[in-house]
C-alpha cells in the first residue's frame, strides 16, 4: 500500500501527521510512539470503545498497555471529517477494525473522535473517544437522510 | 437547585453558557433552542450512545427529534473537564441519565465530549460524542490507578 512515510514524533506539523502515526502505533503496538502523540496534559482523555474514560497520561498509557498486552492492532481509519480551527482540530471518523475470532477474520466498526491541539512542540493528541458502531456496515446517517457508507 | 439563569441563545459568552442550555434543551425536549446552539457548519457531528454518526444540522436535528418524540431527556452533566484555546474548547464528562422503567426509576451513566468553536455569532457546539458507560457508578479510571467518581 503507497503510504508517505510518517515523520519522526519531533517534528509533527499537521493534525494528519498526529493522526497517522497514531493509528501507525496501534498497529505495530508501539506504546511509545503512541504516548508521545499525545498533548503533555494532566486533562487528556481517552475513552475506548464501550469503556470508561480514562483521564490523564499514566491512565492512559495503562489502557493501551492493557490493549497491546493482546497484540497490535488491526485499525484503519475511513471516512474522515476534519474541521480546523488555528489551535484546535477535530477530526471524526469510522474506525475499522479486522480481528481474528474462531469463526475467522472478522471485521468491527467503531465511531471515533480525535481531538488535537497546536502546542509549542507541535500539533498533540488531546482526546480519543472510540465508542461502537451500530452494525457491520459502518453505516452513518447523512443530511439526505439517506445511510451513508 | 440553585442555578444561574441561561443567556439567551443570542448571546452566548462561553462553551459553558452553551452546555448549560445544551442540557436544558435536552431536559426541556427543545429541538429549536437546541440546533440554535450548534455551529452553521455542515460538519458538525453527533454520536448518540450505541448509535452511528451523524453528520449535518438536518440529520442532528432529525436525530434529537427522534430522541424528544419519547419525551424530554432527564440528564446532568458531572465531572466535567475542561480544556479551552482561543477559538476551540474541548468539554469531557460524564452524564448522567434518570429514566423510568418498569422496575422503577433507573440512572444510566453516558461518557461523553463535546467539542464548541468561536463564531462570529459566539461559541457554537462543533461535536457531541456519547457512549455508554460501563456500569452504573459511573466509575472512570485516573492518573492514579484508581476508580474515580
């Protein structure tokens, strides 16, 4: 897959760049990279899908050591809205996320919102809130009122 | 209970004054006074709990009033965090929800963040993320390795 290659966490200058990096260390269980995406704030907030909120950087390292303990994982982001102000962006997406069960490979949906904030060392994580998504379609509804895909 | 009275919609000076009447909106069942809080954005998003996202003022406002046509929703926002710039604030916390079923009056305990921008018209809500909570105590883990309350 053509990916451009992700900068070094010391030189992060977008949101995109916080962004791919994050779902880069899910995906190869890289608790250090993924921590040090993350704004230097007691208040950073972390909810996983169908968990509670875990606040601050100890909780939240501790919650993703608990989730590699089990492996990496297998996550890409789709469908992303991005809305960006000059200190703050808010992206919102569907995470799919494929998973070996004993039926076989199997693929979930979660509904995630990533919040990052402009800091003196770049741009940071500041909230990751993962809930489930309602079915296997990744199906979302849309102004039209139609099921968006 | 002692509260200080809401601003009107027309002149929101904070996100808190817009959560404030985001919370009365949902406990009066007030679909105008609450899409006037929103950003005039296609972007904005919402995530019911255990629901998909939704994307746009048509589909929010379709969504609440689905919501409202089972009546007015008795919630109150507790242990909430704050993280503000110049022109974004993040709002994370934890909400609590009476109902009345069969078996009598039940609270539920959503985690939720809502995100505000700074409008040319004042402070607008951008995002509102809810999921379910874990258990009924509305426990969350913090920096200290504890369940907090």
């Amino acid at each position: 897959m053509a990916r451009r290659p992700a900068p070094p966490p010391s030189s992060p200058d977008s949101p995109d760049d916080i962004e791919l990096q994050f779902y880069e260390a899910l995906r190869q269980a890289d608790i250090d990279k993924l921590m040090s995406l993350w704004a230097d704030e007691d208040e950073i907030a972390c909810v996983h899908p169908g968990g509670p909120r875990v606040l601050g950087p100890q909780a939240v390292r501790a919650s993703f050591e608990s989730i590699f303990s089990h492996g990496a994982v297998d996550v890409q982001p789709e469908a992303v809205r991005r809305l960006v102000t000059h200190a703050c962006a808010v992206h919102h997406m569907v995470e799919r996320v494929q998973g070996l069960t004993r039926e076989g490979p199997q693929t979930a949906y979660v509904v995630a919102t990533n919040v990052y904030v402009r800091t003196p060392l770049g741009w940071r994580m500041l909230v990751h809130h993962a809930s489930p998504g309602t079915d296997e379609s990744g199906a979302e509804l849309g102004d039209n009122g139609a099921l968006l895909h």
